[in-house]
C-alpha cells in the first residue's frame, strides 16, 4: 500500500543529519546489539569487533549492478540463490544507523537457528509505514563492496550488507515516510522485521527509539561474509 502521509507523533526529541528523526521514548539507552556472539560489547555497531569496521574506508570497490531496475526490489546480474534451506526467520535482522552518514545503514543478518544457512546475492529490503504496511520505492541492488559471495552461516555468525537511502523532503509528492524496514534473505518467501539500532545504542526493538525515514530510493549492496567496506557508496 501506498502511503505519503507524515504522521505526529509525541516523544521525538532529536533530528540526525537535518533528515531523519530518531527520538528516544523516555527509556535509557540500551548497549548496542552484539550480533556476533564474541564481539566486544563496545563494539560502533552490531557485530562489529573493535577495530575490524571503519566507516569510509572500503577494502574493495563497488560498482552498480548491471541488471537492476527502479520501482521496486531487481534481480542483480549473476545472482545466484543457496539458501533456500533457511527461510528469513531463521535470522534475526539489525539495520544500524551510521555515525554522520545519514540515509546508510549497516545491515547484520544473525543465524539464529540450530543450522547452518547458505547465502548469495541481496537481501530483498522494504520500508514500512506506521501500520507496519509496506511501501514501494525505486530500490537498486548494486555490487558494493562487489559482487555477489557464495557463503555459509554457522548459527550465530553474522553476514553484512549496506543500505543507502536517498532522503527526500517530507513535503514532496515523490517522497516516502518510513519508520520500518522488511527484510528477506535470497531464495525465502517470506521477510522479517529489521530491528533499528540508533548511534546511541537505543532500538525500535526495546520502544527506545523511534525512527523516521523521508525515503525517495534506495540502494542495496551485496551479502558479503565480513563487514568491511559493505557501506562505501559512491
């Protein structure tokens, strides 16, 4: 459903990066997610070792992918699906916001079944209104940091992928409000709701935070095994 309505909403309290509005819900801040099992818990962003990610410092080259389209998830050239054996609820989903990078998004898919899950290609990534209803916007999948990576997920490990947001202006026609994301594993049927973790270590998932995107597109980069240069867009 289409939806392009900005709603109000009581408790908001900050504005991150002139466009998107986190506000906290007058619960204290929570640790950030460690996704990772063995990470250190002052890790910048869930599943993230100290010292193992460094925003703006890529270790590899991305280049957009020649088979996407605007309106809507594409399928990226060469793409190639090993996970149907696990379905996305067999993972649980952060979407961590990025210190002074508004609209990127670092994503971290946690195995959290008893099995090990096969993943290649892109994770399908919807944003959601209010009413947890989805909304349809121009989405490009993109070889960033590259191409796709045939990999394998004990339970508890961690595969990444980055998120870029264009953010629009809340009063044109062509922009979106989002308060949520979908997110679907290559090769499942069904999507699960991303929990948003906010630089400050609060989540949508606890009611600490609120969050709200003014979405026109987006780009979303490739699974990749380790978490380094998953948000180095051009």
């Amino acid at each position: 459903m289409l939806l392009n309505r900005t709603r109000t909403l009581g408790a908001i309290s900050g504005l991150v990066g002139g466009a998107l509005l986190l506000a906290g819900c007058g619960q204290p801040a929570a640790a950030p997610q460690n996704t990772q099992g063995n990470a250190d818990a002052s890790a910048p962003a869930a599943g993230i070792a100290p010292g193992e990610f460094q925003p703006g410092k890529p270790s590899g080259e991305g280049k957009p992918s020649a088979g996407t389209t605007a309106g809507g998830q594409a399928t990226g050239s060469g793409q190639r699906t090993t996970g149907a054996k696990c379905t996305s609820s067999d993972f649980k989903v952060d979407l961590n916001i990025q210190p002074d990078r508004p609209g990127v998004l670092l994503m971290a898919l946690t195995n959290k079944s008893q099995k090990t899950c096969d993943l290649n290609g892109w994770a399908t990534v919807t944003p959601l209104d209010m009413s947890n209803s989805t909304i349809d916007v121009p989405t490009q999948q993109v070889e960033i940091p590259g191409s796709p990576t045939d990999f394998s997920l004990d339970p508890g490990e961690t595969g990444f992928a980055g998120v870029l947001i264009e953010l629009g202006d809340k009063g044109d026609s062509n922009t979106f409000v989002a308060t949520g994301f979908q997110v679907g594993v290559p090769g499942a049927s069904d999507a699960v709701n991303a929990t948003i973790f906010g630089t400050d270590g609060t989540n949508t998932g606890n009611g600490g935070l609120y969050a709200e995107f003014p979405i026109k597109s987006m780009k979303v980069g490739s699974l990749q095994p380790a978490a380094q240069g998953v948000t180095v867009f051009d």
